[in-house]
C-alpha cells in the first residue's frame, strides 16, 4: 500500500523521468539534420536503420544485463505487434508530413497529440480530463504553434492532404502513448516493451521501403537504397549514434515515465521538446530564438508547471481525506 509520502515521490519521479525524455529526444533532431543535409538519406531509410539500431542494441544490451526481460508471455505478442505496428505508422506519417508541409507546420500538427491523448486517456483508460488539464493542453498547444513559428502565414502552403497527415500523424502519437500506458497496466517492462515495439517496426519499415515505386515521399525507390550510405563509416556511425543514444534512451525513459503518470499528462510534459530543440539549435547551430519562440517555450513550460502544482494539490487534498476518514 502507497503511503502519503510514497504517493508524493511517485509523481515526482515521473514528472522528473518525463521531463529527461523531452531532453534526450529534443536532441534527436540535431542527429537527423546532420545525416539529412550531409548525406541526403531518404527519411524512411533513416527511419527504418534506426529502428533496427535500436533493436539490435536493446536486444544486445538486455541479453547481456538481463535476459529475463526479453522473453514476454504468448498473450503478450499480439498487443506487442499491434503497438510496433502504430509506431511504425507514426513515424511514416510523422515523415511524410514534414515532406508535405515543412517542418513548422508538421511539428505543430504532431503536437497536436497532447489534445487526442488527453481526449482518449479519458475514454479508453478512464484517466481524469478536468478543466486543469484542459487548461495545460491548450497552453501547450499555443506554445508549440509559437515556438514552430506556425504563425507565420507563408508556413501554411499545404494541401487539404498535407493537413490531414500531419493531424494524423498527432493522433498516432496519442495512440503510442496510450498504448504506452495499457503496457504498463499489463505489467509489461518498459524495456521488454520497447524491444518488441522496435523491432515489429522494423519489419513494418523494412516492406513499406521495399514496396515498388516513389508513391511515398522519403521511402527507398529501389532496393539498393537501403544501403544509402553506402561505405561512410562516419555516416553508419552517427546513424547508429542516434539509435543507440537519443532514440533509445528518449523512448526508453518515456515508456518508464508511463508506469507513473498518466499517458495525457506524460504525453504533455514531452511537449516541452520543441522548446529544448529550439534551446540546442541556438547553442549548437546560432538559430535565434525570437520573442515569439521565447513566449512559447514559456508557455508551454508554464502549463507543465501548472498541471504539476495542480496534481500535487489534489494528491495533499486526497492524502488529507484518507487521513480523516475513520478507520
């Protein structure tokens, strides 16, 4: 039984889990820009290398630290294809969204999720939607738009089609994380998870790019171009750098954070990685934040802030019941 202090220490470390999961996958893009500008990698080639990457790096890491975890019960796989299955499909809408509408704008549609995860926590997995949480979704939804500068009209040039991707691409996001957390409801670890999920997307990855034609943006067009780069050692090796570093440990402390937080409000505090991007790409590559950006990231960090003060409130008022009821 979790006493008052338990309860305290427990949503405490999932915020703080949450909040090292926007970091570590804030960094993401920085690896992504420099194999794309410098190398030219179709997307869906990326997508699909650094799914297996992180596949054969989990794999190898718990064969050797902790075996028992590889293995999950037969009841267990099913679920585990179908979630490999949305992870794979959020990334290729995710991808093919920035090739429609540009990185702006797809990255205010892919935070879109915040509103759906919030929306579906509370009619698949009963999770609490009260005017709070309400009130942190529409700060961090304002404070994407912001930070993307998606209020700049020239950003919005997409199709009916292009719109419709990137809010798909939000949605699937959601789903990812309610399915992130029923996995820990079923008591599966977030590792075991995200080992099976890694590696059902990389078959899912592995046949979109093989399927004939150019349909799709970013995909392979032939079958030699899955070994894009080609002999660069240095290429191979930042390619693996991002699987084995930002995607892994990004997704891994993500799926932790659902053991202890709702999907909604973990799905909320990783909103803040726009804000951290924008932070690094001023550090690492001079891009200026403007005012604009600025205001956003804070309003973003203040719902975050807000849903904290908030939850931790309601978690005294409950504690302070418990402890007047009779016994």
């Amino acid at each position: 039984m979790l006493t008052p202090s338990s309860n305290s220490s427990h949503l405490t470390r999932g915020y703080s889990i949450a909040i090292i999961s926007a970091v570590i996958l804030s960094t993401t893009a920085i690896f992504i820009r420099y194999l794309t500008q410098t190398y030219q990698i179709p997307a869906l080639v990326l997508a699909f290398w650094r799914e297996l990457f992180v596949a054969l790096v989990l794999f190898l890491t718990l064969k050797l630290i902790s075996p028992n975890l590889i293995k999950v019960k037969k009841q267990d796989i099913s679920y585990l294809f179908i979630y490999g299955f949305v992870l794979a499909i959020f990334n290729s809408l995710w991808t093919l969204s920035v090739a429609l509408n540009g990185a702006s704008i797809s990255t205010v549609l892919a935070y879109s999720s915040a509103g759906f995860t919030a929306l579906l926590g509370w009619w698949f997995l009963k999770e609490r939607l009260d005017w709070a949480k309400l009130v942190a979704v529409t700060l961090s939804l304002v404070g994407c738009v912001l930070v993307s500068n998606a209020l700049d009209l020239a950003a919005w040039t997409a199709n009916f089609v292009g719109i419709l991707t990137g809010i798909l691409s939000g949605l699937l996001y959601a789903v990812y994380s309610l399915m992130g957390r029923s996995a820990s409801q079923r008591n599966l670890n977030p590792w075991t998870t995200l080992l099976y999920t890694f590696s059902f997307a990389t078959v899912f990855l592995f046949f979109l790019n093989i399927i004939p034609g150019d349909f799709l943006p970013g995909k392979a067009v032939h079958a030699g171009d899955l070994l894009w780069l080609g002999s660069s050692v240095l290429g191979w090796g930042i390619l693996v750098l991002l699987a084995a570093g930002p995607t892994l440990a990004g997704y891994g402390t993500y799926n932790v954070c659902l053991s202890y937080l709702p999907s909604s409000v973990a799905n909320l505090i990783v909103s803040l990685e726009p804000a951290f991007t924008a932070a690094m790409a001023y550090v690492l590559f001079g891009e200026i934040l403007n005012s604009t950006q600025i205001i956003g990231s804070l309003l973003i960090l203040t719902g975050v802030i807000f849903l904290r003060i908030y939850e931790g409130k309601l978690l005294r008022q409950s504690n302070s019941e418990k402890e007047l009821s009779p016994a």
